[in-house]
C-alpha cells in the first residue's frame, strides 16, 4: 500500500482559469467535463481534434494555436497537460510546480500533482474513483461504472434513501428485450409502488422488482361500463391521488401509437404530475435486430411509419395508402399482420411494385424473434402459410434485401 494515498476533493470551477495543453483524444474526453464545470477554458496546442475544434468554433474553450510558452498557467487554477512530447510535458509540469498550480498529467501520473478520477454522475450525485496507488483507469472505470448502474437501475439505494417520483410516469420500455430500456425508465421502475404495464412492454423486467410493488397488467384490468383506455386511465387516477409512485410501462415508446398522450391528458384532467420517459420504438429497432436498416445511402433516404391496425378499406383509416405507395424510401407497418395482405393489394393497386421486398419480424429482439421473408405480391399468402403472429413488425422496401448485396 503507498505510504501517502492520494487527497480526495471536488474542485469548483466556475469562471476560473484551466489551461489545456495538448489537442489530441485526451482533450477531447476532458473537456466536456471542464465545460460542464464552468470552467474558464484555454486550450493551448498548435492542432486539435474535429470534436475539440468544434467546441472552439462554437465558443466553449478559447484556443491558442500555438505551443506551449513560458508563463502561460499564469493566474492558472487547474492545468491538464496532455501532448506527446515528454520533455515538453516535464517543463509544462515543472512551471505549473512553481506556480503552485494543480497540474494533471496524461503521460505520466507518478510525476502529477493531481489525478483524474474516473467519474459518472445519476441523479444529482457524482461517483470519483481513485486508486489507493498510482492510477490504475480499466479497474476505477470497472468499478465507476458498477456503482453508477446500481445508482441508476435503483439497486444501490438503501430503503431508508429511497425516491419516490410524485405521480405517475409513463415508460416507454422498448421493443421487448429487457436490457433496451433506457436507465431513466429502469431507475423509475425501481422506484414504483405500482406499475401498469402492457403486454408488449419487457415482462422480464417484472420479475425483477420487490415484493411490495404491485403489478397490474393492463390487459386485465375490469373495464366495467369503460372502455379499456379509460378503464386504464381510472386506474393510474386512483393509484396516483392514493399518493403512490406509479409506472405505466408500455411497449415501444408512449407516443408512437401508445396512447401516451391520452393518458397524460387524462391525469392533467385531474392535476396528477405525470413524467413522459421515451423509449427505443419497435419501428427502427426491430428491422436493426435482423439487420434491416429502415435508411441506407442509395437506397432509402426516408422511412415512414404506420398503423396497420385498420385496413385500407376501412373508413377509420387515417393513411393516405395511395400517397405511400408512391414514396421511394421505407414504410414501416405496425400492428399490421391481419391485415398485411389487404395493405399489399391497396399499395400495388397504387402503383407500388409487386417485386417489392417485405419482412415481417415477429417478436423481434426476444428469445422468440424470427424473420420472414416475401414481397409485395406474396406476403399476404406467406404470413397465413407461415403463420406469423403479432407482435409482428413489417417493413416494405429495397433496404429489407440491402445486407444481401455485396
């Protein structure tokens, strides 16, 4: 063990000098942070990296496009030196010694002064993790990042610490796999008293909260006189003015055909706080999972997505059919396995190739995902023949065979 471990401290740097020498990757991770801080930047080096010029360009750091000259960590607070010539680091060090300024170095920490924690912050609070011994980043990093997911997904906080978001959040919980969840949706769950969730939301993820929480599925509440939108709206109502932190998780994200708007408005109704955390939709994520790029260069610059759950015929339907069939790039169906075999008619009878590729991909990024395969003019007779089942995303268009190509 060394005999003097490092001093552990959090410097404040709003509007006080830091000087940065040297452009290249270890600037460009450094900075941000120095920013974020307040800090009053000065970049010193004769290059940079794209992203550090970018920060100059747009006013973050005031850049110096020259070398290193004696004397300029005067009226200095912190200094990062981070180029590639040792002797120039030595002196940069050694006047940064005189001046009795803090001095970070990149090529070697046993000559700094000061040391760069590997760091992370969730919700207010900032993890610094230092080695007892010299710096040792891959283990500090390892075990910064251990702690911040705990902090995030809930499993760090001591019942006596625990939050409590006030009212109700609406979750999108992704396509299905449970790790696609974004950290602020998993930290809420973790936080519930209760959670509404839907069918297609990440049921894995269910099993995984405390025995207190009470888990309602959506499919199954009583609709009584209601339909089953307001009876899930009654339902968030009551546990929400009952004073308990409610998650509605659903599939996908709210907005994309989740009805989350209805269900905010309905608490806004009744003046409960509701909290819209987005998800990764089904829409672009699913066709990713079998390597299907909803966009690629040359072949599709734009997607479209639409509801499937009304047919084409239907006078419910709120899809201009006849204007899709003659876009060039991607149309994404949701919802639309019963009826894929009338959207395919609707879309060639406006002009849209029959040759046109078509996947299907059920359940897409589950243990039970498949891929099925057909055009335009056959996938009706496929998805019967193969009998594709919803949840079934649908993509129509040239980038379905674009990972065939060589």
């Amino acid at each position: 063990m060394v005999e003097h471990p490092a001093y552990p401290v959090g410097l404040r740097l709003t509007g006080r000098r830091v000087v940065v020498v040297g452009g290249g990757q270890v600037a460009q991770r450094r900075l941000p942070a120095l920013i974020a801080a307040g800090a009053d930047v000065t970049l010193v080096s004769p290059s940079a990296t794209p992203s550090v010029e970018a920060m100059a360009d747009a006013g973050e750091i005031r850049w110096e496009r020259r070398r290193f000259q004696d004397g300029d960590l005067a009226d200095t607070w912190y200094a990062l030196v981070a180029t590639a010539d040792t002797e120039a680091n030595e002196r940069i060090s050694a006047e940064a010694e005189r001046s009795r300024v803090w001095c970070v170095r990149a090529d070697d920490a046993t000559a700094a002064t000061a040391w760069t924690p590997a760091t992370g912050r969730s919700e207010g609070v900032t993890v610094a993790v230092l080695t007892t011994d010299t710096p040792d980043p891959r283990r500090s990093a390892a075990i910064r990042d251990a702690i911040v997911e705990g902090l995030r997904d809930g499993t760090l906080v001591a019942p006596q610490q625990r939050t409590r978001t006030p009212g109700v959040a609406l979750v999108g919980g992704g396509p299905g796999d449970p790790d696609l969840i974004t950290v602020r949706g998993r930290r809420l769950l973790a936080e519930a008293d209760v959670v509404i969730a839907d069918r297609l939301g990440p049921r894995d993820l269910l099993d995984e909260l405390p025995p207190h929480v009470e888990v309602i599925d959506a499919a199954k509440i009583p609709y009584g006189r209601f339909m089953a939108q307001e009876a899930i709206n009654n339902a968030l109502i009551e546990h929400a003015k009952a004073g308990k932190a409610v998650v509605r998780l659903k599939g996908g994200d709210p907005y994309v055909f989740g009805r989350g708007m209805e269900e905010l408005q309905a608490l806004a109704a009744e003046g409960i706080t509701c909290t819209v955390v987005p998800g990764i939709s089904s829409s672009i994520s699913v066709p990713g999972a079998v390597g299907i790029p909803v966009t690629h260069r040359g072949v599709a610059h734009e997607f479209t997505v639409v509801s499937g759950h009304v047919g084409p015929d239907d006078p419910r339907s709120l899809v201009d059919w006849k204007s899709l069939a003659q876009l060039r790039g991607t149309l994404v169906v949701l919802m639309g396995v019963d009826k894929i075999g009338a959207i395919a008619e609707a879309l060639v009878a406006h002009g849209k190739d029959p040759a046109t590729p078509v996947a299907l991909v059920q359940e897409g990024t589950t243990a039970a995902q498949r891929r099925v395969d057909a055009t335009l003019g056959s996938v009706g007779e496929v998805a019967r023949a193969e009998e594709v089942k919803p949840p079934a995303v649908i993509v129509i268009g040239d980038v379905v065979t674009v990972n065939d190509r060589p």
